[in-house]
C-alpha cells in the first residue's frame, strides 16, 4: 500500500476527508505534521490513530532551519508523496529538492497565487473560479499542475462560492492523489 504524509497548519478539513475516503482503503496515512500547535487537525490525528508530529514553526530562526527539521521528519517515514493540505509555509529549496510533495491552492492558477485566493478569485473578472493541485516547487504556487476544477460564479453570493470551493477542494485533492500514486 502507497504510503503518503499530509502537512496542514489549519482545522485539518481536508486532512480529515483524505482520512474518511482514502487511508486504509487506498493508500496508508504514515504521518500528519502541522507547524501550529493550536491546530484543530492535532485533534483529528488522534482520533484516527494517525501519528502527529509538531513542529513549530514560531522556534526556528528562518525558513530554512525549520524546512530541514521538517525533511528530515518526512524522511524517517520515506513516503511515497507528500501532501500539502492547508500548510501555511512558504517552502525553501531545501524542502522541494528534497520532498515529492503537492500542494491543493483555492483558485485557478496561475490566477490568485499566495494567501487570500478564495477572496481574490471571487472578486476577480473572471467569470469562473476554482480549485488547483500542483506539484511543489520553489516558486510560490507555480509547479506543474496536477488537477484543476473549476467553479461558475455568476449569481453566487462570496459565501456560497466559498462553501463550493471548500467542498471542491475535497474531491480535487482526493483525485490527484490517487492520479499520482497510480502513475
């Protein structure tokens, strides 16, 4: 069975689908890593049983220090991909010549790269928006991408349209998981 890592900083909403749909049936979640250590998705590790590690990314100095504490975490457990579901870091060379990761971005890319992508998608001319996964790499939210989903706008209020994208962003990111690991 593939195994694969999940990193989220958040509620760990989409660590828990992954959990729900794909772990033991599909593939085997070896390790969850949140830099937060109030993260709610801490919760949802230990009620599955699934090992969590923190790593607070408030103790290191710079980026780079704290990317080499999280590869080498990564590398204990030798996955076959890395997932990024909701990880808030912005990571140095270090982390992508050395980790098979993906990332899950809430917009069209390239349109809306970095934070606020739900609210700049919606208010952005585009008459749709939508769901990206890509690989990751060092250029923020520029890796090849993997998947893409889109969401029509017209007639939705911006809560609706951020209810579909977080619904969206579930099933987007479950299909290129398995897209990868089947290759």
């Amino acid at each position: 069975m593939k195994k694969i890592i999940i990193l989220f900083s958040g509620n760990g909403t989409n660590f828990n689908h992954i959990i729900k749909t794909l772990h033991k049936k599909e593939l085997e979640i070896v390790l969850a890593i949140t830099n937060n250590t109030n993260s709610k998705g801490i919760k949802i590790a230990k009620e599955n049983n699934i090992p969590i590690k923190i790593i607070d990314s408030n103790k290191y100095k710079n980026r780079k220090d704290f990317d080499k504490v999280l590869v080498d975490k990564i590398n204990e457990y030798n996955p076959d991909l890395t997932v990024l579901a909701g990880f808030m870091r912005i990571l140095t060379e270090h982390f992508t010549e050395n980790i098979k990761a993906i990332n899950l971005h809430p917009s069209l890319l390239p349109r809306n790269k970095g934070l606020n992508a739900i609210e700049r998608s919606f208010e952005d001319s585009y008459p749709v928006g939508g769901i990206s996964v890509h690989f990751v790499s060092l250029e923020l939210d520029d890796g090849e991408i993997i998947l893409q989903k889109e969401i029509i706008k017209e007639n939705l209020s911006f809560e609706e349209y951020e209810a579909k994208v977080k619904e969206l962003e579930k099933e987007v990111l479950s299909e290129s998981i398995l897209k990868i690991l089947n290759k």
